[in-house]
C-alpha cells in the first residue's frame, strides 16, 4: 500500500485550543503525522510518496468560495488589525442571526465560517491546508491508477469541515474532497466510512441531500460528545439523500462487541449500497487512553477495523483523521492499515 | 428621579474572555456599576432605591425554560465535570447543525444557548444576573406608580440576550423583561430605544414578530462591529411586526451630528408610533474614549441625548447597558439623566 505525505504538515501549529474555559496547547500537534509516519515505516507498510499538487478546483466542488478565501487571507488580515498571535473566531450564529449575508469584516466572517473556537488560523495554516487536500487527492488518483488502497497521511485533519464552516482542527473536508474527486473522474457511488471517534459532521452535511455518497459514521455519541449538535440516529439523510446517511451513536465507555457490532452494521449496509470506491476516514481517537475520548478500543481492534474494511472488497481510500494519544496513534493508525493488508 | 441598584451585581465577576485570539480579563467588570452609581450620588440624580424581589415568571415571558435553567445549573455541573474557572462554550450551531434538538450534555447546551465564547458562568453570576432582572422591574413598577422616569442600573446588561441565547457579556435581557411587564400589566405599546454602541439583537429578537413593541437601534455597523451577524438596516421586523423594528448601523468614526441626525430621525418614528412607555437601553460605549467601541461622542452629547428622549414626553424607563471607558462610564450615563430631567 502506498502512503501519502507531505511535511507541509508542518506549517500549520496552533498556538493553542479554548477548552472548556481554558486557553490549553493545541491536541491537533504536527508530532501526531510524525508519529503515524515513522510507524509506517517501521512496519514497512509501504512506498511512501509525495503528494501531485492540484488545482483548487477540486476544492471548489466541496467548499463555499467564501470559506476558501476566508482560510487564506485571515491571518493576513489579523496582523493588519495589529493582532498577534492565530486567528479565532469569537462569537457566532444561532437562532435569529442572519445566515442569509455573509460578513465582510474579518471577525464577522470568522464567525459565519466557523463552529467553534478552538481552531487557528495561523500564517501558514493555508500552505498545511492545501497540502493535506493534495494528499487526499493524490491517494484518490492512486485508486485511479489500479492501485488496491492507498493511505493518505493527511493533516490536518478533515472531517468536521462543512461546505462552509471550519472547526473541530479541521479547515477542508479531505475525505469529502477526494470522494467528489472520485465521483467527478467517473465512479458512480462512493461509501465513506468515518471510524474517527467524533462524529464527521462535516461529511455528513455536504453530502446529506445526495445519494451518490454513503456516509456511515461511528462516534461518541452527540449527548455526550462533541461536536453535540449532530450525529443523532435520526439523521438518515433527507431528499434525494434520504437513507444515505447513516450513523452509530455510541456512548462513553464502548469496547470492542458494542463498537464490533456497530462496524459489522454499518459495512453490511455499505455493502448492500454496492459503492464503486470506499473512503475512510480513519481516526484512531477510539483508543483506550486518548486523551479526549472516551471509548475502550485497544491496539488489536484497530487490526480487527482493518481486516472488517477489508471483506468490502472494495478500492479503498485510508484518509488520516483524528487521534490524539500521541505515543500510540502510530501503532493504531497502521494497525488498521496492515489488518487491511493481511486480512 | 429614582435609581434602582443592587450591590449583589458583584456576584458577577468574569475571569476573562476571549477576544481577539487571546484569553483578556473581562471589560465587563463589577466596577462598571460602582463608577455609575457613584455619580450618580456625586450629580444627586435622585433616591436610590434597592429592588423588589419578583419571581421567576415575568421571565418566562421572554426566555427559553432551557436558557434559564442553563444560567441557574450550569457552573454547578461545570464543576461536577471536575473542571475550574468559570463556565464558557467552546462550539456552536451553524449552518447544518441541528437547531430542532436540546443537547443534553452541559457542553451542548452551553453552545445551543449562546452566541459567542466570551460571557462567563461563575457560580454565583445566577444571583446577579436574577437581581439585574429585579432591578430593571422595580424599574417598571415605579413607572406603573405613577413615576415620570427611573433608572435601573442594571448589571450584568442585557441586550445582547436573545429568547434562547446568551453572549456578550449579557445572559437575560433586562429591557426586554420589563417591557413585557408593563405590556402585561396594560401597557399597549412599549418602544424601546437601544442607544449602545453595539446592535441590541437580542432584543430585537425577542420582539422582531410582534406589533405591540417597537424596536430602535443605533449602532456600530454590524459590517465592522459586533454581534457581525444582525443588525442592518433591511431588518424591519416579520410577519405582525414588520415594520416594527428599525435599525440605524453607523460606521466607525461617527461623531454627533450623524448620530443626532439617525437618532432624531428614530425619535420622530417612536412619537409617530405613539408608544405608552419608553424603555432606554443606556449604553454609553459611544464613548469617544471607550476601549471596544468606534464612535465619538463627548460628555456633552449624553446630556444631549438625553433632552432628546425627553422631548418625547413619555413615561421612560432607563435600564443600563454597556459602557467600558470605567473612567468616564458615571459621568456619560449620568449625563443622559440630567440632560432628560433638565431638558
Ligand atoms: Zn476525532
Ligand atoms: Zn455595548
């Protein structure tokens, strides 16, 4: 399997996250693709290669032009006000805010853009962001290529990113991105399958009218997990999307038969959708000691995750996602990868 | 003129807030009160009076069950979840997230019922934030008695508050309460005049549906200035109330005669309304001097506003807002007093 990476990674560090009241260091680290990167190596999972660097145009099939802009040209605008330090969004839509305009001024469109605060906009965060999707592009083209399944090292991560709001680490969808990519080039179907232990909002909410993208997503559930405000059962999809959307509300303290029996429901369904191409979006934040989460998974689950994705028969798309216990989101990560492999 | 004050605003003390990327001690801060009321004293505007104390139900009238809940349990369960500091969000609704749906997590709920992550629960803020709503019904009650005007200097503010959400640094809108209250004791039409520097939405929220109260604001343009996502001039009010909500954004750098112009113009439209009452949600942060704000009105221009509401002719009620130049925050208010019994 071959394995995309870029070091571009590197230029995006958040200062820093506010976490339930506090200004805290950012879990979202560059250490985390470089732990993942020396275990693929360890474990010589694979050739690794870098990334084709694309045109935005793929981007603009997922993203609002709004968001693409707001992303480059916010830190930049930041200093020009006289602030140090990375752009956050401060305040926010809710009910009876307008959502019909879109802001002009930086901190207006910081919020319109946004759903939380706890993730920068530094100097270089759009170099990082543009080559994460150029990794997920080039694992996509890969597919394209005759390859079996490819993993794209991506950070930072994607998943939470909407058609038009960042947040959760994460600024574009990857996944999403490299899934319309898929579709654009001539696969009929495409299955995402979101094992990252928060729920993959994002995804959900750019393909929830359509029917050529499958979303399955497995989570902390949203009464007890971020991001709160989606990822409930009854989200099936609506419209044309209506029961192509399909998540696993979980809760805190699932091992492995509650999350096993989800997995197998959840690649049953894929199955049945018969999808050309499957993406996942691979977190490995389900361990058992990561620091924000709170299911049970151990180092040998995430070889059993694999060897399940596997029986799909399926080209496969591994996009890195979240995970945060840092010494261990390497062996987890590649687990996957190499239950992939064997199985 | 009678004053209404309550020495329990001090259970309100935020830590800090968020602003611009970095973690600030609040501009919202006890002394803001002290400064006001001590003027007061100084210029002998009149008796100061303690608050009656009402019971929840006059609130209800205008905010969520879920809201008041969340004000009164949520430092308590912030604790429980062994966290220190006072209680913040951190995410929130946006576009494709689920508005239909109470979270039931306390950090759900935090981001379901606010609007930005710099208004702070500590676990005594409840009791100020109760007896900023006393204030402004005692307030009421005086007009009810037959008084020409009073002032609830009321603290925490609360203009920014909406039915079902919190943020900038307001939690219940006082105004907005006791204008239902006079509204239910037999008052038929209430205009309110929001002369803070910033867009009062949360009042004009509250009552944007509604023909019995009519809402002017003259305000930092949401195009520069917060809430960045209401306020503009084509919001007229809806349905019973279009026409009922009238806005004047004003750019940064307004000095007085484009202020007087915009606020002659929303008085002539109050007399024309012929409302039975006058609320005034005081803010003075149109402060030259005021640390957040960019207008630029001098001491004397209070004084003239207040002639200005005066001349009106009204039962006027006047419930204290923002204002953060603390220096001068007594003698701007104040002067809007004076120059209202003066004139
Ligand atoms: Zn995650
Ligand atoms: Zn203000």
């Amino acid at each position: 399997m071959k394995i995309v990476y870029s070091a571009d990674h590197f230029l995006h560090h958040a200062p820093g996250e506010l976490l339930f009241g506090e200004f805290v260091p950012a879990f979202e680290k560059p250490e985390r693709a470089e732990l993942v990167l020396a275990r693929v190596r360890e474990m010589e999972l694979g050739e690794v290669i870098a990334p084709q660097i694309f045109p935005l145009e793929p981007i603009t099939r997922v993203h609002a032009p709004g968001l693409m802009e707001l992303l480059q040209s916010a830190h930049k605008e930041w200093v020009e006000l006289g602030r140090s330090g990375a752009a956050y969004p401060y305040t926010w839509p809710t009910r009876g805010m307008r959502m019909d305009r879109v802001p002009t001024s930086l901190d207006g469109r910081l919020a319109f853009y946004s759903f939380d605060c706890g993730t920068a906009l530094t100097a270089t965060s759009w170099q990082a962001i543009k080559s994460s999707v150029d990794v997920a592009l080039t694992g996509a083209t890969l597919l394209q290529g005759g390859e079996r399944a490819a993993f794209s090292l991506c950070r930072p991560p994607g998943h939470h990113a909407g058609a038009d709001h960042y947040g959760g680490y994460c600024f574009l969808n990857n996944a999403a991105i490299a899934a319309q990519k898929l579709l654009d080039d001539g696969a009929k179907r495409v299955a995402i399958l979101d094992v990252d232990y928060h729920h993959g909002n994002g995804t959900q909410q750019i393909f929830y009218n359509r029917d050529d993208v499958f979303f399955v997503s497995l989570h902390g559930h949203p009464d007890q997990e971020y991001p709160y405000l989606l990822g409930f059962e009854d989200e099936k999809g609506a419209g044309k999307g209506e029961g192509y959307n399909l998540n696993f509300p979980l809760h805190w303290g699932t091992e492995w038969p509650g999350y096993e029996a989800a997995l197998q429901e959840g690649i049953k369904r894929i199955a049945a959708y018969a999808p050309d191409v499957v993406v996942v979006s691979l977190g490995v934040d389900t361990y058992k000691d990561d620091p924000i989460s709170h299911f049970k998974l151990e180092h040998e689950h995430f070889t059993r995750i694999g060897a399940m994705i596997k029986a799909l028969n399926k080209p496969t798309l591994f996009v890195m996602e979240g995970g945060y216990a840092v010494a261990e989101i390497g062996i987890n990560a590649v687990n996957v990868l190499t239950g992939f492999k064997g199985a």
